[in-house]
C-alpha cells in the first residue's frame, strides 16, 4: 500500500498555475528523487506535502489521513534552513525537540542519538556558526528527524554545498534511506541517480516522467520523449545529456531538444 497518494494537486500563485493537478504515489520504504530544473515546482510540491502551504486544489493522503494530521508524519528540511548560529548543535536540536513538545530529558537524548546518527556528534559542543555547510546541513537532517517522522523529505539537500560537504549528505542519505522513506528534490540528475530508487521529472508544473531509473531510461530509447526544458541551466543540460538514451541535446528558442 501506498504510504502517500497525491492526486491532481496544484497550486497557483496569484492566479498563475505553477503545479498543475500532479498524481503520484510514494511507497513505504523508498527512497525518490522529484527532479527538475530550477522554477519546476519542487519546492511547492514538497511544501504543500508538508502542510507549510495550501493546494488551490487536489488531494493529499497520508496512510488514510488527510490534512493536519499528516504534519506530523513528516519531517522536512527546507532548502535554505535557518539555524540558529550561537548556539551549539546539542542546544539546537534541544530546542527543536522542546519546540515538538519532548522534555527536557526526552529532547536531550534525542539530541544525543541523532547527533550521533548523523554523524557530528563530536562537533556536538560547538558553535553552529564554526560548522562547515555539510555539518549544517546534517544538522538539518537531524533536525528534521526530532519527531521520529515516517516521511523525510530534504529539498535541494545537497545543492550549496562544496564536493565534500556534497559527498557527506550523500552518504548519510544512503544511509537513511535504509532507514526510511525519503522523497528529496534535486536538479541534478546524478544526485538523483545515485541515491534513488525512482525518479519523478518535474517540468513546469508537470510530472513528465516518473518510475525507476531503468524504467526512465528504457522509454526514453523507445520514446525519446521530448523533455523540454528551460534554458541557461547547465546542469539540466548535463543532467539531460547523461541520459544514455540521449544523443545530443541543443538549444532552440530557448528550448532544450533531445
Ligand atoms: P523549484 O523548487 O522547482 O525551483 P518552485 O516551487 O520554487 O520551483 O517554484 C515554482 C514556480 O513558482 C516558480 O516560477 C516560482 O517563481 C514560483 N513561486 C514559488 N513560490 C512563489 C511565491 N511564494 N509567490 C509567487 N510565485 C512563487
């Protein structure tokens, strides 16, 4: 059974449609990537999922809950988290915790084992503002974790960070996902290749492919379907490229051709 079911949402803002009535199912246990070039909709997705804005229309179902209720199923770190950088990471992830409604105690050792999960538990003592931006945002991750979510969703988790701090969050993604379900958006298709076990395309609103990497790839040879997107995006056009289906990408008023 599905754990989520999303069913023609959308959203506009100021009247212009910006998600445009996407379906998607998301499997317990899975790990997807929801990939798509800058302006695709991904952070609006995964807001609306994680009841921080409203659709202007569709559904969403969480293992038979609707609305509010989901909230707490889900822990989602935004793209550009704000922390507080006076504070040491134990104090931070207490403070969230204490923000979830924990104890004192509870938070504290919540604080301690996700520290520990994440990997910074050394760095446990020090300023927020001393830490790298992989550290940061492992940070997040953790954070997001509090609540013991059965859902985590990361957007862009990976895409301000430097090789290093790029290849730590990978990792640890890798990691969790054997843990929990994880639905991350990227823009970049080897971030997604590397983690996922399946893939939704976002363009402009609209999911244009979705399914496994292999499934993706293998319509792509029969179909070569015409993925337009936008221009000026590198890596769009490398993420596009790496497609083994693909055989040259150009651009065309303004338009990405395969
Ligand atoms: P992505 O995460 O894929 O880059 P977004 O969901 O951030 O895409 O944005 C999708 C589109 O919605 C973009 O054209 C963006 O400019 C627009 N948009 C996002 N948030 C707002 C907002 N609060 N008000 C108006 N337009 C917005």
């Amino acid at each position: 059974m599905a754990m989520i079911t999303v069913k023609n949402l959308q959203k506009k803002y100021d009247g212009t449609p910006v998600v445009k009535g996407i379906d998607f199912q998301l499997s317990p246990g899975k790990c997807v990537a929801l990939l798509g070039p800058n302006g695709a909709g991904k952070t609006t997705t995964l807001r609306m999922l994680s009841g921080l804005i409203r659709s202007t229309g569709g559904e969403i179902h969480f293992e038979g809950m609707k609305g509010k209720d989901i909230r707490s199923q889900i822990g989602y770190l935004p793209q550009h988290p704000v922390f507080h950088n006076w504070m040491t990471g134990k104090e931070f992830l207490v403070y969230v915790g204490r923000l979830a409604h924990l104890s004192m105690t509870e938070a504290s050792a919540r604080a301690d084992q996700l520290l520990e999960r994440v990997g910074i538990a050394d760095a446990k003592n020090r300023r927020i503002g001393k830490y790298s931006g992989g550290m940061k945002q492992r940070l997040g991750i953790a954070q997001a974790m509090i609540h013991k979510p059965k859902l985590l969703m990361l957007d862009e988790p990976v895409s301000a960070l430097d090789p290093i701090g790029r290849r730590e969050v990978l990792t640890l993604m890798e990691e969790l996902k054997e843990e929990t379900t994880l639905l991350f958006s990227t823009h970049i298709l080897n971030d997604a290749e590397e983690v996922s076990d399946e893939l939704i395309l976002l363009h402009k609103g609209e999911i244009v492919e979705s399914g496994s990497m292999n499934e993706v790839r293998d319509r792509h040879r029969v179909d070569k379907i015409d993925m337009r997107l936008e221009a000026g995006f590198e890596a769009d056009k490398q993420a596009v490229a790496a497609l083994p289906s693909v055989d040259h990408v150009e651009l065309d008023k303004g338009e990405w051709h395969i």
